[in-house]
C-alpha cells in the first residue's frame, strides 16, 4: 500500500513537559510512555499502544477491565474520568493503597 506510513505503536512527539523514561505524556490527544529523558520541547519517542505498568493515583483500586484515564495536571493515571484523557484500560488488580496499575494502551481518544 503506497500510503502506508508506520504502525503507529512509537510516535515522535515533541514532550511537553520534561519527562524520564517510563513516565506518561500528553500531546494533544495522544497519551503516550516516554522510551527514553527528555526536556520540555525535546523530540521523545512515546509508545502509544500495548501493555505497561504506570503510576496511578495511589488510593484508587483498579479492576481488571476499567477505564482508565490520564490526569495531566497530577501525571497519574486514575479512573476519574472529569478533566481527564481516556488512555485504556485496566489489565491487572491494583490494590488501593498502589502506587503503580498495569495498563493496556489503546492509542490516541479525542
């Protein structure tokens, strides 16, 4: 297929705010796992798509199959929905107190 451009499960984003590896991003729409350090503006290679383990909001239970939702103001994943970006779903029990939840990420939401 002539137009056929990249998978799409790595994008380069342009980071928003400084962020380390592993740590979540929102560009626009697109929430996305920093694969390496970057500073604010810096181009950063983000996976949008498949299975992680990221930092919730720690007095949140997460059960297998709830949506989840990226809090940019907090940078914690939580299941709040208000003011906040629908990133995936829950793939794994996170006990409430829980610092991190195991996530599958779907892509890109508007």
């Amino acid at each position: 297929m002539k137009n056929y451009v990249q998978d799409g499960a790595v994008l380069t984003l342009t980071a928003p705010y400084d962020v380390t590896s592993g740590q979540a991003l929102k560009v626009g729409s697109i929430i996305g796992i920093a694969t390496a350090d970057a500073v604010e503006t810096a181009a950063v290679e983000a996976i949008t798509r498949g299975v992680v383990d990221v930092a919730k909001v720690s007095a949140q239970a997460w059960t297998v199959g709830a949506a989840i939702y990226w809090d940019d103001t907090a940078r914690l994943f939580t299941t709040t929905s208000t003011s906040n970006t629908l990133a995936g779903v829950a793939v794994a029990v996170a006990a409430n107190p829980s610092a991190t939840g195991r996530v599958r990420l779907n892509g890109t939401y508007s």
